[in-house]
C-alpha cells in the first residue's frame, strides 16, 4: 500500500478490498471506490462534499 495523500481537504486510502477512497478528515468514505490512486486524485481535486461531512449534519437539539 501506498503512503496516505491528501488532496483538497480529503486523504486517499487505498483500503483492503485494493480499491481507492476519498475519505474525510472525520474517517468516512465519502467518494469512491476508484481503480487506481490517480483516478481518486483526480476526483478529490474537484470534488465539493454538497451534502457534508455525516458528523457537520448531526444536530443534538433535534
């Protein structure tokens, strides 16, 4: 496996099924899977989370 990168906010995870993530700094898969690490690079670089991160949604007085 290769070393983690991080690519506009998000690292690239190459996980143990081989195939390639977008994963956000709070650890969930938020884009995937890629077949290689220069696809998920790529994608990470232009890619906006419009729904946000699980744990930016959570809202405790609701």
């Amino acid at each position: 496996m290769s070393a983690t990168k991080s690519v506009n906010g998000y690292q690239i995870k190459q996980l143990k099924d081989g195939q390639w993530w977008l994963v956000s700094a709070q650890g969930e898969n938020v884009a995937g899977p890629f077949a290689s690490e220069a696809m998920a690079v790529e994608v990470a670089s232009v890619f906006e989370d419009s729904a946000g991160h699980a744990s930016a949604r959570r809202n405790p007085k609701s």
